[in-house]
C-alpha cells in the first residue's frame, strides 16, 4: 500500500475510533458527506488542502496520518482507557 493510500485510510479509522459518523465529520468539515466518504476510500485522488481539512476536524496533524503507528490506534487506546 502506498504512503499516501495509508494516510486516506487512516483517517476512516480514526474517525471510526472517535466514535465520529460521516455526518458528522461533513458537518465540523463543511464537506458534503460523498466527498468525506470518497476522500477516505483507497486510491480516490484528495487534494492536500481537503487533506488538511479531514485532518484538522478530528483534531490530528496531518503527519499523524501518515506515521508508522497511526493516530487511530493511539486514539482506539486512548478511547478504552476511559
């Protein structure tokens, strides 16, 4: 898989892993719910700037994304230690 491939589906699984639904990630991004969708299936093509934005909705540098341990998994912890 490559880097940028890694990063888009990173964002599904922190998303998922903050307990955060496409609706509401469209609502805090002001994106429609399609293009939220689209941005984090692999091989779609997202501009850096929407790259930003996704990043910065749930509250993640964008090189978090793209790290070798992902923001998800450190947000999935985080999360079950609650």
């Amino acid at each position: 898989m490559s880097y940028w491939k890694e990063g888009l589906e990173s964002i599904k699984h922190t998303r998922k892993a903050l307990g955060v639904s496409l609706m509401e990630m469209a609502r805090r991004t002001g994106l429609h719910r399609e293009q939220v969708a689209r941005a984090e299936r692999k091989g779609i093509d997202v501009r850096a700037s929407t790259l930003l934005i996704l990043a910065r909705a749930l509250g993640v540098p964008v090189c978090k994304l793209f790290g070798k341990e992902g923001q998800h998994e450190r947000a999935a912890r985080s999360k079950r230690r609650r």
